[in-house]
C-alpha cells in the first residue's frame, strides 16, 4: 500500500519476517519450549522447496503476482477462522505417512518462498496434524521451520535486488518486537487476541491486491 511493486514488496517483507521468526523462537523458548527436533526433520524438504518457491515468484509478472497473491488470500480466510484443535487421542493415532508428512511440508515451503504471507496458519495446521503436537507447541517448531525457510528465500531475492532495504529495515524492527512478544503471549493463551486482527488484515490485504493498483 505504500507504492512498491507486488514482488518488491513481498520480498522486502522478507526481512522483517526474518527478524519476527527469531525473535519468536527466542520468545518461545523463555517460555520452556524447544521443540527443535522437530523442525529438524522437517527443515531440508521445505529449504528446498522455499528456494523453488523464491525463484519462482521473482519470475512472475508483478500485476499478476499481486492478483494470485489477493486470491490466496481470500481462499486461506476460511482456514484462518477456524480455530485448529489437536483431537484428545492425537498423541495415540498412528503417525501419517513420512511421504506423505513431507509432500504436505513441500506443498507449504513453495509457498513460503514464493508468497509468505499466511504461511503460519497452514503449517500450524500441518504440524498440528500430521506432527501430532497441541497448537502452542506447533507455533514454537513453525517459528522456527520459517526462520529458515525465509533465510533461504530472502537471500534469493536480495541476489536478483528486489529488497527495499529502508523499508525493511523498519519493518524488522517492528515485527522483531512483535514476534517476541506475541509469542509470548501465545504461549500463555493469547490466541484469541490475535485471531481477530489476522482476520481484518487478511481481508483488506487481498480486496487491495484483487483491485490492482488501479483499484
């Protein structure tokens, strides 16, 4: 909205997200989660895919990109209303397939490299699922699985210059602080604040990105 290009500005982003995934795996760990064995055993199927993912979307036209990017958004709304809960016998169900497990983190990792925004829900919900861990225990390995995957992605896009480094540099100090303390806040059941305001931003982000920057 402030008057980059769709593809500049989804790379710029990458730098505070960046700086909002650490902070978060910082801020989750003062609250006694380490959960990263986990992301471990995940993190080179979604490293690859990120990259992919990344050169992918410095290819795309920027009108075009902003417009899939608006539809994704509008389509993931559904899934950001509803509120994911492990069943009580999660801990009990039999493990679902490996290749499956990682055709599902692949699927999740392109889009973080290529679009990002959003990525938490559907990977909360993955680890929830397949990984069998409660939602706070999730968002602890999913701040750290995209830590890494926005490195890996960011690092494509400041290679082909898409980064607005002044921009970014604000937004990481923002989304630094946000991230360490919202974590926190997750950790101790602040799910419920946070929800609403993803919802609101979510909407009016794609209504933009669907008008174009005509509209």
């Amino acid at each position: 909205m402030l008057g980059l290009p769709a593809t500049v500005a989804n790379a710029t982003s990458r730098v505070g997200v960046f700086a909002q995934s650490l902070s978060a795996v910082a801020g989750f760990r003062q609250e006694g989660f380490r959960d990263l064995g986990v992301a471990l055993r995940i993190l080179p199927t979604m490293l690859i895919a990120a990259w992919i993912g990344a050169k992918l979307a410095t290819s795309i036209d920027d009108e075009l990109f902003g417009r899939i990017f608006g539809g994704v958004m509008l389509l993931a709304l559904p899934v950001i209303l509803w509120n994911p809960r492990p069943p009580a016998d999660a801990a009990n169900r039999p493990a679902m397939a490996m290749p499956l497990q990682h055709a599902i983190y692949f699927a999740i990792g392109l889009y973080s490299g290529a679009i990002q925004a959003g990525v938490g829900i559907p990977l909360t919900l993955a680890l929830v699922g397949a990984g069998r861990l409660d939602l706070v225990r999730a968002s602890s390995v999913k701040v750290a699985l995209t830590s890494a995957t926005t490195a890996v992605a960011l690092a494509q896009f400041i290679w082909v210059g898409k980064v607005a480094w002044m921009q970014g540099l604000i937004l990481a100090v923002g989304m630094g602080l946000g991230g360490y303390f919202g974590s926190r806040i997750g950790a101790r059941g602040g799910e419920k604040l946070l929800r609403p305001a993803l919802t609101v931003c979510v909407v009016l982000l794609a209504i933009r990105m669907l008008l174009g920057s005509g509209g």
